[in-house]
C-alpha cells in the first residue's frame, strides 16, 4: 500500500562537494594537492606540505580581498589549537569552529599571527551549493580526528600520560610521552599484580621509526631486563616466536610531544607472551622511557624513578571518567632543548651574497640573537646570520636575493644595514623613523618615507622535509637539509663605503620585517692586521720569553 510518494526528477542538481584550488605557495614550504569543501563546514586538504616553522602558525580564515590579522583561528586536524606542526604530503581534514560555515569566509590560509604573515591561502568562492554540516562527510584521512578519551592517567610526572577506552573486545590507548627521537616509551600489565614489576611483564613499545619514517607500536615480553638476544630480555614478540597484536592507528610528534594511538585485543589466544586485560577489576601496570638501539628496539632504561613507575598504579579499563591528570603534556616547558650552533663570523671579505633561509629552530636565531623570529632569517654567503666584520673607509658590494614584488610581502625583503637591531624600517611610522639611523640600502622621499634600494629575485634554502634543526648537531649537517630555490631574474646590488665616523656596531636587515638580520662590526682600517701582529707578538713571546716585544707598523705607499 503506497501511503504518499515524492518523485526525483533525473536532472535534480542536488549539494555537493565542491573542489578548489591548492594552496597559494608564499612561505615555509607550504604547498598542497586541490583542496575540497566537503560540507558547509569542513575542509579536505590533500598531499599538505609544510615546513613547521613558523613560531605561530595556524589555519585562519576570513574575509575580504586578501589574509590579515583580523581572522579567525580554525583548528587543526585533531582538534588543536596548538601552532601548526609540520607535514610531509598528509591527507587532513579541519572543520570550521562554533557556528561559522563556508558562506561566512572569504578564504583560508596558513598564517602567522605574532608577525602577522601570510604563508600562503585559497578563496572560497561565493556560488558554492555544498551539503549542510550533518556529520555525512567524513572522510578517512592520513590524520582522521581521535576521539576524545574521558579516561587519563599520569604515568611518569611531566613526562607520559595514557588515555584508554574499552571499545567491544579491544582496548584502544594514546600514549603521550616527552620523549627524543631516538627514545621509546613503554605501556602495560606488570608481570605481578600488587607491585610494578618489569620481568615477567607484557608491554607495548611505542616510538617514532627515524629509518622508516613511521610511527610503531611493538608487542612486547620481558623475561628479564636485559637486552634482547634473541631469546630472553626484553623482545618484541615476533622475535621470539609470537605475534605483534598492535595495530596502530595514528601518531603525532609535536612541541617535545610524542603521541601514538594504537589498540589491542583484550584476549589475544597468545598464552605465553601475552596477559589477558581484565576488564572486571583493576590492574597493575609498569609505564617505562628510555633509549632505542640500532635495531629499533628498547634498550634498558636507567631504572631512575623519572624513567619508570616505581609505585604501583592500577587501572580499571572497563571504567569511565578516570581522570587523574591535572594538565597536558604540551604545556610542560621544555628547559633542556638542544645546544644552539656557534655564531658564524665573516671577516677579510669584500663581496657578500645575501639569501633567505629557515632560522633553524632552537639552535639557530633565536638562541644567537635573543631576539624573536617567524621562522625565516638572513644567509650571508650561505652562511645563518653570520656576525660580518667591515673596515671605516673601505668599499663594499651585497649581491641582494630577497624578493623584489612587494605585493606579495612574506617574499620581499630589500636588504640594508642600519643601526638598528631590529630592522623593518618600512613598517616605521612618525617617530619610529627617527629611532634608527640607515647607512646604505634606503633612500626617502619628499615626504620623509624610506625607499628600498636593494631587491633583487627571490632566493630560499628551503627544507627537504620539514625542520630537522633540533636533531642535527652542526650547521654544516644541517645545510644537508635544505635546499636552494631561486626565481627568475637578477640579484639587486648594494655598494657600500662604510663612513669614518660609523659606529663599532651595525646591523644588516630586511626592509619590510624585523628580526631577519645580525651584526656588523666595524673596526679602523687596518686593525685586524693590527690585531694578528699583536697576537703573533704574544705567542712569540710566551716562548722566548720576549717581555717587550712590539709590533712595527710599516706603512707603504
């Protein structure tokens, strides 16, 4: 019986998906496949590359004709509003935030908010005709959004938590650790239940894979605490006859933090080297970091109550709002951080070609300077913000490969030297000009307002991947890394006499940004030969005992 019918005509043009161009290439590597409207909310971006290192980068949306500072910050694809990590070719997906759609914006970007800078974006046009956001869009990305856990235990203080939840026969776990690269941290059942006991024990060994590239989670037995030889220690299953029952479902590494997702079966019908998880009681369990050896495997921690939990801690899997951790790891403050690069030093050279390049991270601008940076900086002769010494009087030339269209200012930055620490005097106003003195680079107008006399095409080491600056010891590795890209056209020139009555310091900077260049130190025509004599003197002296010896000053015509 046909209670009530409605027909579909066959040319019904019903909401769809809606594919747009791939993101506008401007700065730190940021590129993309064609990015998709799903919904009246959510964004595909496929094969997203970025670099990570801008200092304050988040996915921004508004409107008008271009990106500004005006904008809303859209969450990433995990739902973070943590600055933007970095990708390499990664499918995500972001949803707009609160009440906002598609037809509210005018475009997305990628973009720096402290130093207000465009890495680049799409526009959304106006005609779109997309499904509403009901949720029917989802789609299985490289980086699908966890589901939020309403279970959290702190295993080691400030440095590993778990989230759990039991889902039907598995159990599924994230683990946070403030690990290294080349670290591991540990999760499971202890080998005896009342005490945290490593032998005897059925953990799993989560880690990033730095050969493969991948984030890993390995079944692991404990028959004793050494390291495995193939029989006994602590081995991963499959080394030792059994099965790796984990199956990982995502990983992340961001901000110190390390996160991997994985899951497992309740009962895996492995007797030997696997422990049923009860799900009717509590459990003890053992939580451990420590370091990976060359066949990524666990070494043996250093069995320091900071690397494993000497108490003994229980958890019911079966249960709900288990919370116990009072804060995220991401707001734990890094006070180690690797040892930054010595200054480079440039003396007895006349000739300087000045490029764009990556700040390297904590080891590089930022640590030299003390100052802050949004992720690019000055490289003289390819060198990261080498310190330049310069005589009074003598004649220099800078070969300027900074950008040169100030339409597009996160790729234009005209070199020029100043007293200035700062730089960025084309974003001076009023008396804000009057605060820095400029010694070659600028001239002003009728009106008072500089003008840049050195740009030239655009030139950036970039990186291969994304900033390997934290895990590479020297700069001359880390060079290894990137790589030159230069647009078409000629260098801009600067020549530069460095007046008598210039000061002991100057600075070499970016006309349209602060923070991008370092020192100049100028000494008096002929002091560094001075300075070698006097040296030369002292050595000499230290061995034939030459108390009065003086340097003779020969002046030729």
């Amino acid at each position: 019986v046909d209670f009530g019918e409605v027909f579909i005509p066959p040319g019904l043009d019903v909401p769809k998906p809606r594919v747009l161009p791939e993101f506008k290439r401007l700065a730190h590597g940021l590129r993309s496949s064609n990015i998709s409207v799903l919904d009246a909310k959510t964004f595909y971006i496929p094969n997203l590359h970025y670099d990570g290192a801008g200092p304050d980068a988040y996915f921004w949306v508004g409107n008008g004709s271009e990106p500004h500072m005006m904008g809303i910050k859209v969450p990433n694809e995990i739902g973070s509003l943590e600055p933007l990590r970095g990708y390499q070719g990664e499918d995500i997906e972001i949803q707009l935030p609160s009440t906002l759609t598609v037809y509210d914006i005018d475009w997305l970007a990628v973009w720096c908010v402290e130093y207000r800078q465009n890495f680049g974006h799409v526009f959304i046009p106006k005609d779109l005709d997309v499904p509403p956001a009901l949720g029917q869009t989802k789609i299985t990305t490289t980086t699908t959004p966890r589901p939020v856990f309403s279970n959290c235990r702190e295993l080691l203080p400030n440095r590993m938590q778990v989230k759990w939840e039991l889902q039907g026969e598995y159990l599924v776990l994230d683990l946070y650790g403030r690990i290294a690269e080349n670290q591991y941290m540990a999760f499971g059942l202890s080998g005896a239940n009342g005490r945290a006991q490593m032998t005897q024990s059925d953990v799993t060994v989560a880690f990033y894979d730095t050969n493969a590239r991948v984030f890993r989670a390995d079944d692991y037995f404990l028959s004793d605490l050494s390291q495995c030889d193939g029989q006994h220690g602590a081995c991963p299953d499959e080394r030792i006859g059994g099965r790796n029952d984990i199956i990982v479902l995502s990983g992340d590494r961001k901000n110190g933090v390390t996160t991997i997702k994985y899951k497992r079966l309740v009962q895996t019908n492995e007797p030997i080297y696997d422990l049923a998880i009860p799900t009717d009681r509590e459990v003890s369990i053992i939580a451990a970091i420590g370091p990976l050896n060359n066949r990524m495997e666990a070494n043996a921690h250093s069995h320091t109550a900071s690397d494993h939990n000497v108490d003994d801690i229980r958890i019911d899997f079966s249960s709900k709002n288990d919370n116990t951790c009072k804060s995220s790891l991401y707001s734990v403050k890094d006070e180690t951080g690797p040892e930054p690069w010595p200054t480079r030093k440039i003396e007895n050279e006349h000739v300087f070609t000045a490029r764009i390049g990556p700040t390297g991270g904590k080891r590089g601008y930022t640590p030299i300077t003390g100052l802050p940076s949004w992720g690019i900086a000055w490289y003289i002769n390819d060198l990261l913000i080498p310190e330049i010494t310069v005589e009074r009087g003598k004649n220099y030339e800078f070969f300027v490969e900074g950008g040169d269209n100030p339409s597009q200012p996160a790729r234009y930055h005209p070199l020029y030297i100043t007293d200035s620490p700062e730089g960025g005097i084309g974003q001076k106003t009023g008396l804000q000009l009057t605060e820095q003195k400029t010694y070659a680079g600028v001239d002003f107008d009728d009106e008072g307002n500089p003008i840049p006399t050195a740009s030239g095409r655009y030139c950036e080491w970039t990186h291969r991947t994304v900033d390997r600056s934290a895990e590479i010891e020297t700069f001359e590795e880390y060079m290894k890394t990137l790589e030159l890209e230069c647009e078409e056209g000629e260098p801009g020139y600067l020549n530069w006499t460095v007046p008598l009555d210039a000061p002991d310091l100057l600075y070499y900077q970016c006309f349209t940004h602060n923070n991008l260049g370092w020192k100049i130190n100028v000494i008096d025509s002929g002091a560094a030969g001075l300075a070698t004599t006097f040296a030369v003197c002292s050595i000499m002296a230290a061995f034939i005992g030459l108390l009065n010896c003086k340097p003779i000053l020969i002046f030729t015509a």
